[in-house]
C-alpha cells in the first residue's frame, strides 16, 4: 500500500479504533528509534521498581489485552511474569539472559484498571536462577503466581 | 484528542509504522465487529485444523511479536501455547474452559516467518481436561512446548 | 518364603541392614493396623503443625532417601512436597483431594539431618485449590520449592 | 538395639510384615555392596531399555508403594518419572546431571501390577537437557506424564 492509501485506510476507522491504530503506530516508532521492542510500548508497561533480585512491572488494562471472555488473556499475564521475573533474574546476575521455563497459574480473572507483575529470584545458582512471580490487580487481589528458571551464559 | 488530532499524528509517522498503525487499528474494528477479542486479529492467528481435542494455529514472526533478543517474546509463545491447548480443549469437552495453568518449556529461539502451535488432549475427565503442546517455526524445529490443566465447568 | 526361611536370611544380614528391615516390618505392621499407609511410617514423617490451609511435614534424612549422589532422591522431595501441599489443601478444604500435577524446584541438594517441607494453600477455589511448598534442611537452607493443583470433589 | 533384641523384634511380626522386613534388609545390602543406592533396590526397579535419549523403567505396585487411597503414591510415580527422565537425559549426554525442575500432571490412579515410566530427552543443548515421561500401567493406560530439566555440568 502507498502511503496514501494507509492514509485512506486509517481514515475510514471510528475514532477508537484511530487512537489504538496510533498507539501502535507510536509504540513501533519509540522501539525503532530506542532500540527497544514493541510489545513493550504498546503494552504500555511501566517499570515501577528494580533492584537486586527483583522487580515490578505494570500494564494498564484495557480491550487490547482481553480474550474473549472479557478479562486479560492468559498469554499476556504470562508475558508479564515472563517479563516480571527475567528482569529479576537480570537484575540479580547483571548480564543477560533467557527463560528456560515457566510455570503461570491463573487464580482469579484479570480485571480491573491495571495489573502488577512481581517477580524475585528464589535462588541464584553460576548458571541458573529460579524466580517466581505475582500478578495482582489494583485492589491487591492475586490474578495469578509464576515460577521459573532462567539461564545466564557465563560472561567471557 | 480529537479525531483530526489523531489522523495528523498518524499523518507524522514513517510508512513502516503507519502499516502498523493500520494493522491494530483495524483490527480493533473487526474484534468488535465480530465480537471476538484484538490480540486474536492483531497477531494475525490462523487456526488450520481443529478437531475433537486438537487444534493448531500459526501466526506470522513479524519485528511486533519479538523481544528484544530479536526472537519471538515467551509471552507470546505462552499466548500461541494456551490458545491452542485451550482450543484443543474446548474441542474436546464442546463447551467453554479455562486455564488452571500451563508450563512452557522454550527450546529455541523462535524465528523465521511464521509459528506453528499444535495442541492436543493428553487425558480428559469429567471436568478437567490435561493438554499438550508443541511450537515449530516453518522448517519444523522444535522452539517450545507446554502442557497445562483447563477447567470445563459442568453445563447445567 | 516359609516363616522359618524368612528369618533365616533376615539372621544372615549385618547389624545395620537388619536394623532397617526392622524399621520397614514395623512400619508395614503399624499402617495395617492403623489402615494408614506404608511410606508414611517408613518414612518416619512427623506432622508438625497443621491449621486452616497450611501443614509442615518432616522427615529424617537417612540413607533410606539417598538417590546415587549422596543427597535426598528428588523423587522423596517430591513426595515431601505432595504431601505437604496436599495436606494443607485438605486443611483449607476438609474433603479429600487429589493432586491434578506439581512443580517441583530443586535449589540445593537435601542434606544434613532432616527436611522440613511447609505447605500451604496459595488460591482457594470451590473445586481446585493452589498450593505452594518450600523445602529447607534443618539450618533453613531452601532446598526445593513446589507449587501444585489439588481437586477436591464436592462433597454430597 | 542389639542383633540379639533386632531379631527378637522381627520374630513379633507377621508372615507378611516379616516379607517386607527383608525386602527392606537386602536392598539395603545390595546398595551398600554395590555402590548404588537403597530405594532403587527397595521399589525394584527394573531398567528394561535404556539407549540414545530414552529410557524405560518399571516398579512392581504393591502396598508398600500406596497411598492411603489405595493408589500409587503420587511422590513414588514423581520419582519415577525423575529416574526415566534423568536416565533419558544422561543417555544423551553421557555424563552426570541434576534435575532442576520438573512437572508431573496425574492422570489416573496408579493401579494394576507394574507401572512403566519412559523418558525422553524432547531437546538437548550444551548443559540443559529438556525431557519428557510418560508414566502407563500395564494394560497401557496413561497414569502420569512429566516434563523436565536436567543440568549436565560440562566435563572438564
């Protein structure tokens, strides 16, 4: 499509749609241009706290990270402990590293304005960090836990 | 911001960024349309074969899935994994469910053009049904698998 | 075996081996009797708290529960774990339950002169409860954490 | 206690109980002479395959491994499953490893003669092993599946 044509297209959304269209489009921009990843924008998440061995993440709620049964998909809550515990696990081993698994266990329907992630490394190995995970909604109620194993390669 | 607000921000993005742009927002206009959920749309998820207790879906790997390693995020590998468990459930019991829980093991990184989730039924019982599932990307190698408990309650 | 034969080989073993034929036949002896089962005796498991929701169960660590290693056999571990978090699900629900799976983390080799392991209910639902466990020797060192799902079937 | 008193004591027990007593003694025998250890012999293990990344291994079901429902202890079907797939893995890489985590979903109770447990290693990296077991009972019904993560330290 032409740059025109994207124009057209984009104009023939209802209003809603335009500002979920432009919230993708700018979070592309700002992890193009910051050398970040997009879901990470468009999600909107915030880092609230990070220190040693652990960390907080939060993401509003809103239709874009619903299943059809109207609370947060379960992938998405599970992106949150993901996130939520590797950068626990990052923030205990000061380099870089990958999940090696995870297990999320969904409690309570997500709901509410806006969901926040926990994650704290449980034990530090050289190689292998175990970290586990809370999710909880603004009023404090527990949506879901996580454990799981993250891999650092040794730094050279 | 007013509808001619958002199209001259739209208007001030690169043509990459506006494709994307396009892209949540329509699909955004067919989640409600329809009355199925965004993320569905919006990650392009194909569902190719769903049976009694199987499913699989495929989604393109486009830089808005990746993490910032340059690889398919693990939440949305978890999100590929509960969907097709969960269908593969649902297609199994014919009535709705939800995730108890799920473990997710990534084996490689996921990358190429697209991902293939294949869930099945491991063990079904009156109300609670154990799934498995496998991801490759398009040349069949192995990038993560998961197995979780979904919850049928009884229709009455 | 006649009863003659049977003690005739028991006669032939070392002092030490018989001392654990000994424990097994008593053990066997006292879960008949009480309609309690073998491990449990065996096992030499103490249950030392349990209230709404969360038990502690030890056993000592002896040569009995060594895998090839010389630590505790992460099979026993497990057993630990089930148990504790099993019971805490029955003490949060007062029906019996039976575990639909667990994770079981091992976090440093079990040693030294007992386990403690320290279940307790994390997500109570009509039918499944979530649970969690923590396993530590007797100077606090966390061995293994476990998380699992229990059903309990309504009572009628 | 003396020899004397140890076998005064077992000459209490019963027929049956006295069976279990040896049982219990000589594994306890065969593990000290050969090196091995006390619950491979005690539950009878057998190891009836055993190459390149598999690995079957069988018990006998007797009361000495029940729970108090009358069905296979879920902590002895867990440390199955953590023999067949930590022999499964070792198979693969020929060199000592420790299980990191695993999880094991309960499918049916553990019933019947025998149960059979067969691990695979499902993907192999340079220190992580994943593997998977599934754990069935003589007729072939599927009483338990696992998945896990073996750490193989590289050999020096």
């Amino acid at each position: 499509m032409t740059r025109q044509e994207l124009l057209a297209e984009l104009a023939r959304l209802s209003d809603e749609d335009l500002a979920v269209a432009l919230q993708a489009g700018r979070a592309r921009e700002k992890a193009r241009q910051r050398g970040t990843y997009f879901l990470h924008h468009f999600l909107q998440e915030r880092r609230v706290e990070g220190e040693d061995g652990r960390a907080v993440i939060t993401i509003p709620v809103s239709d874009l990270v619903m299943n059809p049964g109207g609370m947060v998909h379960g992938g998405i809550t599970a992106l949150l402990c993901d996130n939520a515990m590797g950068m626990a696990s990052y923030m205990e081993k000061r380099r870089p590293g990958v999940t090696v698994e995870m297990t999320v266990r969904y409690h309570r329907p997500g709901r509410g304005d806006r969901l926040v992630a926990s994650g704290e490394v449980l034990s530090a190995g050289a190689l292998l960090n175990s970290a586990r995970c809370e999710v909880r909604d603004e009023d404090g109620t527990l949506v879901a836990t996580a454990t799981g194993t993250f891999y650092h390669r040794q730094s050279r």
